[in-house]
C-alpha cells in the first residue's frame, strides 16, 4: 500500500523475491475499500511507508517500506507462479481480483518491446507514466524498465496532475517512452510549453478510445515522436494489442478513433458474433483474445466471467471491433455496459449495488455520459423511498466517497421522483435528464483570488453561471477537468494542485490555500534586498579594475517595422515581468546586495541611431559606448540601440545588459519574449506573455537557505579533493609572460561539418550511454594530455546552474544569472601499448557522474557558506562550457524578430583594461546544424600557431572519438549506469565477467 515511487518498485521485486504475488492497492482509497479488497485477497502482510489504515492492521503483519533487507533464502520463482493479483469492477457489484502470473508478464514485456522496436543492447531508454500503479496500464513503464536495463522515471501524483510542473519535469529529464491516457494527455497538453510532455520515442496511449485528433496534435508537437495505440483488459495481462498509428496512411481512417493494432507475439484474435461464430471479414463482432497472455483466471475461482478454458485459453473481452483489410482491429464500443474512466474498468451496475445498499434508496440507475473534457463520466439517478430530503444527494455522494476509489464517483447523483420506463419496462435512458447546477448558489467573486479562480471554473467545466461556492463535483468535475483548471489558473498567475481541488471543491474554499505563482517575485516587488548569488559573489570577489564593464550582448538583423513605437512597449513588457532586469547592485563590496525596484523606462533604454549606410566605423563606436556605458550600481543595467541603415540595408537590433543580470538560457527567454510582443503589438493586440515562473529574488533566497543545508556541506570534502593543484599547471608558455588582459585575448575557431556534428548529437552517444559533454571534454582531456604530457587535467567547468534544490522551483521561464562554476579533475588511465579510446571516454563520463548535484554545490559551499578550504583554492588553467545547440535562439523560434545574422560583432564585452582569470577559455556550441568550437588565448603568452594547434587537435580527437563510437562492437556500461545497484567499475568488471560480456 505504497503511493507511486522507489518504494513501490522495492516491495514488489521483495515479494518475487519471497515467491509471493503483489497486490497493489492505493493509499487513497477509502478504508472500507481497502479492507473489502484486503479480505478478498487474504493479504497477510501489508508494506506501507507511512504506516497501514488502522482498518487493515488487525491480524495482518505491517511492514515498513524502508526496514531492513531480509537475507533468508528466496524460493524459486518459476513460469507458473503468480506475480500479481489486480482488482477490476464487477457486474455483480463486488470487484473481482484478477490472478496474472509471471509467464504472461514475460510475454507481454517481450511481445511489447519487440513491437515497440526496443533491441536487447541498445541504448537504455527512460520510461515514463501519467498513471498510477494500482491498475495495471502503467506497469508497461514500470516493468519495461526492469526488463530492459533502462530508467524508470517516476512521476509523483502531484506532476502528473500539473501540466505546466510535468513538462517542467520532463525539459529536466527527458523521457523517451511515455504511457498515458488519451484524456489524461489531452488534458496535459494546456500546458504552456506543450511539446516538452511529448517523450522522445514513443507515446503509448490505453485505458480507452484514441482519438486521431489527439495523434495530430502530438504528431504537430513533435513530428519524431512515434504514437502507439495499446489495447487489452487486465485479464490479458496489460495489453495483447497494440500498433503504431501516427504514420498510418490516410485512407486507414475508418473513423473518429485510431485503430487498436495488431496481436503481439504469442497472442491472436477472433472476433465472435453473438452466437459464438467467427464473424466474415470486415464485419463487426465482439473481440475474444487467446494465447499465452489470458491470465489465469479470478481469485475466488467462482465467476468464470469471460474466460474460456481449454488448450489455449482465450477470454471474451465483451468490446466490439471489426478488421480492416490490413488487419489491424477497430474498436467500436462495448457489446456490454462496461466503460472505461480515464482507464480504469468500470461496471456502472457495482456504483449502482453501492448506492441500492444506502437507506432510503428505492430505485437506482447508472449511465455513462460524455464528459466535457472527452472521455466518460457516470452519472447517477436515484429515486427515494419516500420524501427526498434536503440535501440528500450530497449525503448519498459523501458516503459513495468512503467506501469507491474517485474513479468510479458519479459526475452527479440526480434524485427524480421515478425512473423513466419504456412500455416493457426498461430502463428509457433517452428520458434521463442531464443533471443541471443549483441557480441559487451562483455568487459573484469576492476577492482577486476569487476573481482568477472562477474563470477558470466556468470555462473547464462548461458552466458560465458557476458561482465561487458551487462544487467542483457537482459541476461535473473530474481529475481530467481538475488538470485544465490546474494550467489555466496559473496562467492566471496563481497555484493549486488537483488535490486541493478535491479538498477544497468551491473556488471560495479553494481560493483560502491558493499561491501565487510566483510568490518570490511578490516579495521582490515590495523591494525587499536580496543576497547575491554565488556566481555574483565570485563576480564581485574578482576585484575589477571596471566592474561596471562586464557584459553580455546580442545583435541580430531586425525585421523592417521593428519602429520605436513597437519596440518601446514589447520591451517595456519584457523588463515589467523580469525581477533581475529591474534589479541593482547596492555597491561592489563584500556586503552587497540585491536591490530591486521600478522598471527603468524603456524610452531612455532604447535609443536610434540613423545611419547612411554600412559605416563600420560609426557602428563600432556606437557599439562600444553603449557597451560602456552600463552601470549595475549606478544604472542603466541593459541598453538597447535601433540601428537604422540606408542603402537598402535591414536594420539592427544591439541589446547588451550586464552579465550581473542575464546568462545563455536568459537571452533564449527574453529574445522569443520580445519577438511575441512585438508580434502582439504590430498586430495591434495588447501584449500577453506566459506567467513567470520563479523570481531571480526568490532563487538567490533559496540559494541561501540551501548553502548551509547539511546536504550541501557533506559534499566538501569532494570539492577539496576535486580543486586540488594536482593537473592545475597550464601548458608551457611560448613567450616571456605579459598580463594576461582583455585586450591581449585572441581567439581560434574550428567546426565539425553537420553529418560529423548529427553522429555527435544523435548517434555517438548511445555507445557508452554518454552525453555530448562527455565526448567533448573526453577530446579536450586527449589533447591536452598531449599538449603538457599529464594525464591529469584540472578544468573549471560552467554549466548552466538551474537545478533547484526544491523541486517545487520552476526556472523554466526564470530571468538572470544562474550559471554554476565548478573544478572538475580528469584524470585519464595510463597509455597501454595501444590507443584505447573507449577506456578515456569511460574515465571522463564516470568522473562527470561523481560530481554531485551537477555541481551547483561548490558555489554554494564558497561563496555562500564561504568554506575556507575552497576559497584559497585557485582557478584552473582552462574553463570550459559547452552552450546547447542554437540553431533557434530563443524557445520558440523568433522567426519574426530575427532574421538572420547581422554579420557584425556586437562590440566590447569587458574593459580591454581587465585581467583574465583563465588563460585558455574553451567554448563549444551547435549552430546552424555545425559543432563549433572556439579558444580563446593570451597572445602575449602563447603564439597563434599554437593556440590553434591546440583547437585542431581537440578536433581531431573528437574526430576519432566518434569513429570510435560509431565502429561495430564498441562500447558498453559504466557503474553510473547502475546508480541505484551500488557498484563500482571493479563490481560492474567482474559481474560482465561472470555474465561473458562486455561492460
């Protein structure tokens, strides 16, 4: 009785272990399911995290999730042992435990993963579920990643009920393999940033009917997304059917739902008319599956349902379908009046038997309806045995929820004087009336929160005169319907989480626990001082002879109508949402801090410069005095020049601002933020931008808080050992030493070309399971080796610095300097008599992976805890930084705003006057589909034939890196590989040993 997480995955392979079958049941379920479930099943021991309802302690044992192994010999687990038992809704008003045993689980999880494409030794992918595990729809995730060596990653009920959080989640960790349900997704697919919540490989869809319009939208989103239909009841195991269907030909379109599949591996399907007989080709009739998947039957062994024994055992699905000529089955509805509720299975007749057992109740009937949001919904109509009481349909639904799981609650319980009836008698559903809100309680909002929330109230729900106390369910909610409103009140600037909509079921009540959506950027708007972070600790610890001067630019052609007019505004709006654009310094001493108050207007910010045509000269000093003239104490802090040129040239756009209060991914935001203002005002329509997420303010008070974390100061003693001089010397100098200053900097470029550049980014990797930075700073290492003849090289490395320590912090559309800074010590094994590659892109990738928390650790330790031990540390010879791929410089594209290259430089960055920290500065970057790779030198310390000698041989050791990678029978796993299993190299060596493999 574990919600979704390690634990869950922990006790079930326990139980294999022990030989005995899991049987999974939701903690929120109330506790006289629980125990009905409990008793059915003859659970003896229960395993909980937090401690079992006290309903279902009595003579069971209860075992703690976390207590200690139990070291006692397992038996054997063989073919015929069952792995789980699953309950499903049943007719007869009971639910029925369905027996699976691990011979169907292993045909299915091989059926699926060859019909998903999945090859034994290929890259390990990441699974990834919407769902819960107390059905079975995601068990394909759970159990795919225990087959499969991958990565299970396991989304907490809160994110996966948060649109905007989850694709937060998955921008983070990308997943390549998602399975969901269509409404769920559909849902989902609100949030802002829709295209991140689509998996790299593959969508799975179950639990119900897939819409082709749900299959166009995610094929929009991410044409290289494959998506898969997947289909069978839980007496088959998780799925018997499934197909690929977003590439499927036009004419396969026979209507409004995508096509099932076909049978996996070791299964068939007949389709059966209603006396039993094969139906002829192309003719409906009801779906009967057979094969090795039909589990083996119910737990009390008394309802043979629509299992068929025999031979080959075969089960009668009680769905209708017909083939198609290609032979993939169409589903076409229920022969029955089962349903399918975001998933789950459910017989309206068990929701009926509950509601018949209430006192009072005369007549009940049960019917499935469209729900607003897709999908169904139930709704309830009873009739009572005598006067209906007041209230009496809110007492019959709060005693529903103490005893069925919310899946299976009626949208509504409709109270009516007597059920409609056709002249034999049945049931008239055509005559049932639709179940309308009470006009009485529609009461206009009270407050701003009130005001925000009720919008989306009405809009989700389809209930233009809901009022703040009409409840949620009563309205026809659901947890589809709780997801919108979820994305669409913090588009309205506020937080709630689909759970509170549960608890608190009226936008009064709710609007009591609601947040603002960016509670830290109110605190900064009040002015509230903030402490710097470490990243402008170690700026302000630099001791610049100008530290005014220390900038970041951009400049890019500019469409023709970007006027002042519209410029003026769009960037009005962007400096209005962005704390770090409105913040300044209080002084450059070792006491400042961060102030923030009013935008600065944007007219003094932005000015025109007029001129005749190229004139070089005149824009270079233009440039450089804007560049100059920046000033984060004093102001400005940004500045922004229209250049307008004649002879037919496009204009210019130059924005510099002040490294203090922007980095790489903050000019991804702030340029696709222009540009939709822009757009929005050329168009003559006020500007809206997505709500900010986390405020710069509130990111260096979390900073703070967590600097003196006891997580934090337990990974000093790796930052000693990583800033330590061992490696730190810097190649031979080819000159007496000059100071090294701005204006002695030079710099060398090389590229690869873009098919050596696709195999780095797209084919290379899945060798050794690497990332891009591992075979970058694999080659650097190379080179250098040869370069200064040490194996070991100290490197500073930069990284893009935004990893909450509070998962609850949302950067994704966050503005400022976050960037992390910290000592990375490669040390390569010694030369063999033959090069070995494989062993150097090993050692780099494992000593990337020991550093803990991606290295945003040792700022804080530094500069905020201010260890002593790390601040005489010196700097390393050389700093790396690899910045992404910028093939689109911002996060949409701004094609409108950026039309290309300017083809100038955007003038001096820093004082000419100040002195380097680094003497190499290695930079890389995708653009324009090429790897390019620049190194900056001091030329009064080294020559240029050597700088660039050092740059080609970098390539070239990418060159054959990736040859290396790419070669046949190359490659294999690392202890990192296996975080959670504990080893090292020397365990995982000898396991590949012992299992004649390869590591």
């Amino acid at each position: 009785m574990l919600d979704r997480g390690a634990g869950f995955v922990a006790a079930v392979l326990a139980a294999w272990r022990r030989g005995a079958p899991f049987v999974p049941l939701d903690p929120r379920w109330p506790a006289a399911r629980l125990e009905e479930l409990a008793a059915q099943a003859g659970i003896g021991h229960v395993v909980t995290d937090g401690g079992a309802i006290p309903v279902l302690a009595g003579t069971r044992r209860i075992l703690a999730a976390d207590a200690a192994a139990d070291a006692a010999q397992a038996p054997p687990v063989v073919g015929g042992t069952l792995a789980y038992v699953i309950f499903t809704s049943g007719s007869t008003g009971r639910p029925k435990g369905v027996r699976v045993g691990h011979r169907q689980l292993h045909n299915y999880l091989h059926a699926l993963a060859e019909r998903l494409g999945l090859e034994a030794g290929g890259p390990q992918p990441c699974f990834a579920t919407t769902a819960g595990f107390a059905a079975d729809l995601g068990y394909t995730a759970l159990f795919g990643t225990l087959c499969t060596g991958g990565r299970l990653l396991l989304v907490e009920e809160a994110l996966a009920t948060d649109p905007d959080a989850l694709a937060a989640l998955f921008r983070a960790q990308p997943v390549d393999y998602l399975k969901t349900v269509p409404s769920h997704f559909a849902a989902l697919l609100s949030a802002r940033d829709a295209a991140a919540l689509l998996p790299r490989r593959a969508l799975i869809c179950g639990g119900e009917a897939l819409p082709w319009a749900l299959v166009d939208r995610a094929r929009a989103l991410s044409p290289s997304t494959a998506v898969f239909n997947h289909y069978g009841p839980t007496e088959t195991t998780v799925g018997a059917v499934a197909g690929r269907v977003d590439a499927l030909p036009a004419h396969a379109r026979a209507g409004e739902t995508a096509p099932l599949g076909q049978p996996l591996a070791n299964m068939a399907v007949t389709l059966l008319n209603g006396a039993g007989q094969p139906v002829p080709a192309g003719a409906p009739g009801e779906i009967v599956l057979s094969g090795v998947q039909v589990a083996e039957g119910y737990l009390d062994g008394t309802e043979p349902g629509g299992f068929r024994p025999g031979a080959v055992p075969a089960y009668r699905t009680g769905d209708l379908a017909r083939r198609l000529p290609d032979g993939t089955l169409l589903y076409l509805g229920r022969a029955d009046r089962q349903v399918k509720i975001r998933g789950y299975r459910v017989e309206p007749e068990e929701l009926a038997a509950a509601l018949r057992r209430q006192p009072g109740v005369r007549d009940v009937a049960v019917v499935a309806s469209p729900a607003p949001a897709g999908g169904q919904r139930l709704l309830a109509y009873v009739v009572p045995a005598g006067a209906e009481p007041e209230g009496w349909a809110d007492t019959l639904l709060a005693v529903l929820r103490d005893s069925l799981p919310e899946f299976m609650l009626p949208a509504a319980v409709v109270p009516l004087p007597a059920m409609p009836r056709l002249g034999n008698g049945k049931l008239d559903t055509q005559r049932l009336p639709q179940p309308e809100p009470a006009a009485h309680r529609a009461a206009g909002p009270r407050n701003v929160v009130e005001a925000a929330l009720l919008p989306a109230f009405a809009a989700v729900l389809r209930a233009p005169c809901a009022g703040v106390s009409d409840n949620f369910f009563d309205l026809g909610g659901d947890s589809i319907l709780a997801i919108q409103i979820v994305a669409r009140v913090r588009q309205a600037g506020w937080v709630v989480t689909t759970r509170q909509i549960f608890t608190h079921q009226t936008v009064a009540e709710l609007a009591f626990v609601a947040s603002p959506a960016d509670a830290a950027a109110t605190a900064a708007d009040t002015g509230a001082p903030a402490p710097p972070t470490p990243i402008q600790r170690r700026f302000l610890q630099l001791g610049l002879a100008n530290p005014a001067h220390y900038n970041q630019a951009m400049i890019f052609a500019a469409p023709p109508d970007a006027t002042p007019e519209v410029l003026r505004p769009a960037l009005a709006a962007v400096i209005a949402r962005h704390d770090a654009l409105r913040m300044r310094l209080s002084d450059y001493g070792p006491a400042a801090q961060l102030l923030f108050g009013d935008a600065e207007d944007a007219g003094s910010i932005l000015r025109v410069l007029d001129l005749p045509g190229a004139e070089a000269v005149a824009l270079e000093a233009a440039l450089a005095a804007a560049q100059g003239g920046l000033d984060p104490v004093a102001g400005p802090l940004m500045r922004m020049t229209l250049v307008r040129r004649g002879g037919g040239l496009p204009p210019l756009l130059h924005w510099a601002i002040h490294h203090l209060a922007v980095d790489g991914v903050s000019w991804r935001i702030l340029l696709a933020e222009l540009d939709t203002a822009c757009r929005q005002l050329r168009a003559g329509q006020p500007v809206v931008l997505p709500p900010v997420t986390m405020s710069f303010a509130g990111w260096a008070r979390l900073l703070q808080a967590h600097a003196t974390s006891a997580a934090v100061a337990a990974e000093l003693p790796y930052w000693i050992a990583a800033g330590s001089a061992d490696g730190a010397a810097p190649p031979p100098a080819d000159h007496a030493l000059a100071p090294d200053t701005v204006l002695q900097a030079r710099r060398v470029s090389v590229a690869l070309d873009a098919a050596e550049t696709d195999a780095l980014l797209k084919r290379a990797p899945a060798a050794y399971n690497t990332q891009v930075n591992d075979l970058l700073l694999a080659a650097l290492a190379r080179a250098m080796r040869a370069a200064t003849g040490q194996a070991a090289l100290r490197v500073d490395l930069e990284g893009h610095g935004r990893e909450p320590p509070d998962e609850a912090a949302d950067l994704s559309r966050s503005v400022g300097w976050f960037t992390s800074l910290f000592p990375l010590r490669l040390t390569l094994p010694p030369r063999g008599w033959a090069d070995d590659p494989g062993a150097d892109i090993r050692a780099v990738k494992e000593a990337l992976r020991r550093v803990p928390g991606r290295g945003i650790g040792y700022g804080l330790l530094r500069y905020g805890a201010g260890a002593a031990a790390l601040q005489a540390q010196p700097a390393a010879p050389m700093v790396f930084n690899y910045l992404g791929q910028f093939d689109s410089l911002s996060d949409g594209g701004a094609d409108t705003l950026l039309a290309g290259e300017a083809g100038t430089g955007a003038g001096p960055m820093r004082d000419p006057r100040q002195h380097r920290v680094y003497p190499i500065e290695v930079n890389a970057l995708v653009l324009a589909g090429r790897l390019r790779l620049s190194l900056d030198y001091p030329a009064g310390r080294y020559a240029a034939a050597t700088a660039q000698g050092w740059a080609e041989a970098i390539m070239a050791e990418l060159r054959l890196l990736l040859e290396h990678c790419l070669a046949d029978g190359t490659g294999g796993h690392t202890a990192s590989d296996f975080e959670m299993a504990g080893m090292d190299d020397a365990d995982l060596a000898r396991l590949a040993t012992l299992m004649g493999k390869d590591h």
